[in-house]
C-alpha cells in the first residue's frame, strides 16, 4: 500500500508512517543515511508500550517523498513542522540516528517552539568551517563510508554514480553476506547485530524502498552533510540526549565527543562497548523514547 503523504506548499511531497499509541505523546523519527520511514520495529506495540505515537517520515528524496535538491540540513526543521501541523501536532519530540542525528539537531535549533526533547544517537558531527577539519572527521572512520566525500569532491555526477553502486552493492551483500553489507571496516558489535535474521529482513524492506525511486535522498544528504548545516549548534536551548559508542566506525567517537562539547544543553551518553547500533534495540527505545516522553532517563 502506498503510504500517506503531505503536501508541502512547494509542490512536494513528504510521505509518512504513523503508528505507537494513537493517544500517546507524539515523537517524529529521522531516518539515517541511507533509509526510509521503514527504519523501525514493525510491531508498534514496542513503541505503545512507551506511551508515544511514534511517525517517521521518508526524507526528501527517499521512498515516497519527493526530492529537495540542494537542501541544507537545516531544511529538515521545515519539512519536520510540516508533518507536524499536518498531523495536529502541538508539541513534540525528535529522535535522529547516524545521518538522521544532524536532522534531529537541525529540529532542536530551529523549532524550539513545537520540539520538546531531541534524542541524537550516534551521529556525525558538521565539517569545515564550525565544525571539525577534514583529517579530524574522517580519522577511524569505516573506509566505505570515508569514501563519500571523496565522491563529493568529484561532483555531484560521479557522486550519484558511486552511491548507484554502493546501493547495488549492498543490495548483494545483504544477500551473500549481511554482517559486513555496511562496510567491511564496521566493528565486530555491529556485525553481530548486522548478521541476525531479524535485522536482515529488516534491512531487506528498507533497502527496496529507500532507493524506491533512485538515490537522490543519498546523494543530498552527502552534500548536506559536507557542506555548513544551517544553523548553529550553540544556539540549541532544549534538551538533547546524546548518545554514542566508542566502537563505532561510521560515525567514529570523536564526532559524539566534539557534538558533547559543543552542545550547551546535551545530556551525554558514552558507551565504551557500543557501536553504530543498538545491541538491544527494544531496551534502547524503551529507554530513549521514555527519556524523550518524560525528560527522565532511567
């Protein structure tokens, strides 16, 4: 079934998955880079349990959403109130993992108004000018995902065509082998979770639809990531729970260690053995989504 979707006033499209407790406190949840609004449980029981409605969206670009080209990653915050004032929502809270965690952020600067709480989990942080030098932000980094902005250094052409191939390429891994279709450089925490049946065929639904209609989401998250986000961390004055793991290589624990400094209001957690996922995803939403419901973290 076709998902629904939100008509922006630019002629776009934002599509949407809407589930958890239909009257629970609502959370609209980012998706990292690649994926799409399929990157969740699929029983919303899990996320009811924490008493919130729980709606991700497909990012500009991905599954059923319309492309944005040349998008900021502050962009994100418009597209987010627009979901929001669609669905009836007053107030809120935002959760963004890996390349959605600068999305998150983007939402914590500029909507302070409507979000809450924003939960960041395991994210990059901004490059250049305000942000980290380049041997800084690619230092431990998984060598794929380092790759990316050699890519972008080439142009947005050859860009769209390496990412085609990435894509392709992990299509087969996920196939042939699931522990390393992220990167053959992830730490052995993520290739365990990686390898189990469950996750496969999690990735599985996301990876058809997330490229759904090309890679566009792909390449302009790249971009947006290699370029200044739009806004300034320093200016965030809600709460930001922020979390990441020392053995992560896709987003490496000094990019958690400079967001912690340079986020006045963020609440950090370190993780000496996690990674770039969640080793217990059902214990790490419990705890998130009731952190992002309640402002109290257990």
């Amino acid at each position: 079934m076709e998902p629904p979707t939100i008509l922006l006033p630019d002629g776009r499209r934002i599509a949407y998955l809407d589930g958890g407790d239909p009257a629970g406190y609502p959370v609209i949840g980012l998706h990292g880079t690649p994926g799409c609004r399929l990157n969740r449980l699929p029983d919303d029981e899990v996320y009811a349990r924490t008493g919130v409605r729980y709606i991700t969206t497909d990012r500009a670009g991905y599954g059923q959403s319309s492309r944005h080209r040349g998008r900021s990653v502050a962009d994100e915050a418009a597209d987010v109130r627009a979901v929001a004032d669609a669905l009836g929502l007053d107030r809120f809270s935002v959760v963004g993992g890996s390349g959605g965690g600068p999305h998150a952020l983007a939402c914590a600067a500029l909507l302070d108004d409507r979000v809450e709480r924003v939960a960041c989990q395991s994210s990059l942080a901004p490059l250049g000018e305000g942000g980290m030098a380049r041997d800084a932000w690619l230092w431990q980094m998984e060598p794929e995902a380092a790759q990316a902005l050699a890519w972008v250094d080439a142009g947005e052409g050859a860009l769209t065509a390496e990412i085609q191939a990435a894509q392709a390429r992990m299509e087969r891994l996920l196939v042939s082998d699931p522990a390393s279709f992220l990167g053959e450089g992830m730490g052995g925490a993520d290739q365990e979770v990686l390898a189990r049946p469950e996750v496969v065929a999690a990735f599985t639904r996301i990876m058809a639809e997330q490229a759904a209609h090309g890679v566009g989401g792909s390449v302009d998250d790249t971009l947006a990531f290699a370029r200044p986000w739009g806004f300034r961390l320093e200016d965030i004055s809600i709460p930001v729970l922020l979390t990441y793991g020392l053995q992560d290589f896709s987003c490496p624990p000094d990019h958690g260690r400079w967001l912690a400094r340079h986020l006045p209001t963020a609440l950090v957690v370190e993780d000496g053995a996690g990674g770039h996922l969640p080793q217990d995803l059902e214990a790490d939403i419990a705890r998130t989504f009731s952190w992002l419901r309640t402002g109290q973290l257990s």
